[in-house]
C-alpha cells in the first residue's frame, strides 16, 4: 500500500507531502502550453495580414474580425506585416507560439507564388504551417489606368510589342502572385514589362489608380470599385468563367493563355503544430461569422465564391498550388530577378 493510504504518516508530514504534489501539479500546469493550460481563447487573437492596408487580403481578414468575436469568445486583432510579396507576415506567422493566439491569413502569394520563385524565405509553405480553412476564392484583374489608351487585351499586346520595356507594372510584392502570374503571362505572350513591386496590394493599387504606374495584376475584390468608378480600365480575368459583376471582361482562357487563368485564395492558417481543438474552434467561428447575412454580402459582392472547406482540404489546395507554380518557375524558367 502507498504511504500515503498508511496511518503511519502524521498530519504535518501529510501536509508537506500535499503542498509539495500542489505545487508540482501547478508547476506543471504553468509549463503546459496556454491553450491547454484553460480553455481557448483566453485573451484576445493576432490575426496577422502579410500585406499592407487596402488589399483584398486585409479587406476579408478585417470583415471577419470585425463579427467574429462572440462566436470565438475573445477579440481578433488584425496586424498588418507587410513585406517581401508577403514573406514578411508569413515568416512571423511560422515563427508564432502553436498556442491559437497568432493566425495568418493564408494566400497564393505566401503558399505558393512566393515559395516557388524564392528559394530564400524562411519557412516551407507545405511544413510550416497548420490549415485551418479557405474562406474565399477570387479572381485576378489585368486592369490599365484609361490613360493608356486601350480598351482590350489585343490592344494591350499590340502597344507592348511596339514599345518594348516602355511601359511598367504594379504589383503587390516581388513573389507575390500578381508578380509570377504577371511574369507567365509575359513569357507565353512574348512581350517585355518592366516590374515595380510595392509592399502590398494597397500601396500598387494606388499608385495605378493614380497614373504613376500604368498596369496592375491585382485581385478584384480591391480593384473593383475603381474598375465601377472608371479609374481602370478591366481588360481580361484570371477566372474559371465571365463573371457577372464584369460581363464584358474576357478570362485568360477566352484570349488564348489559359494557364495564367487561376483564381486566388484567402483563407487562415496557425503555426505547424496547432492543437486540433483551436483549429476546429477557429474553424467553427468562422462557418459561423460568414452565415451572417452581412459578412456573406460583403465578401461576394467584392466578386469572390466562398469555399469554407476542411482542414484537409485547405492542406490539399495549398500542396496543389505550389506544385502548380514550382512547375510554372520551373518551365518558365523565372526567377526573383526577371
């Protein structure tokens, strides 16, 4: 029999043998991770953004965040870190305690454009992180300020191919998806523009909308409203098919370059190693915050099909992207300096 079920021990004895189990059970309890320590969310979540302000990536993340309090239990905090065509945020994201209290927003730039062209980033897009989910897909827009002059695709091609390296584009970052997707198209269409990467989405658009770059590849949802407001012009979409917000507006597929025809995602993912009752907890708040009639509206009216997969899914999706894109880099043969 254990001591201390025996009669021989004395209270005091007791008392010390009692207050020296407390302690290492407290000891203990404090060594475990926070997220196991008490139920989770405990205090408010980072949800960090790996681009600047006035992106479509910031535009969801910040919808989100702003309903998805009660249905979480603790407030979400958006952070913006900005930076090498997303690298930057990601990084941090990886490099987060597994405990739920850091998130990333999840995209094509930081899972698979950018780890495909740059050897250099410090995190694998397929070991680093934990999937929670897709929230949306969105297409991408070749959009041009109305001060070049056209009105088409064909037309575009045909004033590049007269002035080689005369005219320039915007995009979100060097790696990012606006920048290799910009790069196939200039590959299979055979024409030269120069690259001028921003850090974010926000700051190119800007400066497109503003005349001081003539072109960007962006994603709809945030070139959108210049596009009603006739500050650009849309010429062609990466999109399985017209969409009714732009009905006039032909797919890569449509003027003959389908491969540049793919679609962006925005979804959330934690740093490798998130227990697997934060990421259904996470999960289910945000199936939850996007049935809010509100939220739904405003993430389909910027022109983006919600997904709102599995974990599972979300894993799969991103190991396809990458490996569409290491193919593209490879065949392509591009690279951080073209």
């Amino acid at each position: 029999m254990s001591p201390l079920h025996g009669a021989s021990i004395h209270a005091p004895q007791a008392q010390r043998l009692s207050r020296r189990a407390v302690s290492t059970w407290l000891a203990l309890g404090m060594a475990a991770p926070p997220g196991r320590a008490q139920a989770y969310p405990s205090r408010s979540v980072r949800l960090i953004v790996p681009f600047a302000t006035g992106g479509t990536t910031d535009l969801i993340a910040r919808v989100l965040a702003e309903r998805m309090a009660p249905f979480l239990g603790q407030a979400i905090v958006v952070e913006n870190r900005s930076g090498g065509g997303g690298v930057v945020g990601a990084t941090e994201t990886a490099r987060a305690p597994a405990d739920g209290y850091t998130l990333g927003m999840a995209t094509v730039s930081t899972t698979a454009a950018n780890p495909a062209i740059n050897p250099r980033i410090g995190y694998h897009p397929l070991h680093d992180f934990t999937p929670v989910l897709n929230i949306a897909a969105t297409p991408n827009v070749l959009a041009v300020h109305p001060s070049l002059g056209v009105q088409d695709f064909k037309g575009l091609l045909a004033l590049l191919r007269k002035g080689p390296d005369r005219y320039s584009y915007a995009s979100s970052g060097t790696g990012g998806i606006g920048h290799l997707q910009m790069e196939l198209l200039k590959s299979l269409a055979g024409v030269s523009i120069a690259h001028v990467p921003y850090r974010g989405a926000g700051p190119a658009l800007h400066d497109t909308v503003a005349g001081q770059v003539p072109m960007i590849f962006d994603n709809l949802p945030s070139a959108l409203p210049f596009i009603r407001e006739g500050r650009l012009t849309p010429l062609v979409l990466a999109s399985g098919g017209r969409l009714p917000q732009l009905p006039e507006v032909p797919t890569f597929k449509e003027v003959g370059l389908e491969p540049v025809n793919r679609m962006a995602f925005y979804g959330l993912y934690g740093p490798r190693g998130l227990a697997r009752e934060v990421v259904d907890k996470v999960h289910a708040a945000v199936r939850r915050t996007v049935e809010l009639p509100e939220v739904r509206r405003r993430i389909e009216d910027t022109g983006s099909v919600l997904a709102l997969n599995t974990p599972e899914q979300f894993a799969v999706q991103i190991k396809a992207e990458y490996e569409v894109y290491r193919r593209v880099v490879q065949e392509q043969k591009l690279s951080l300096d073209v």
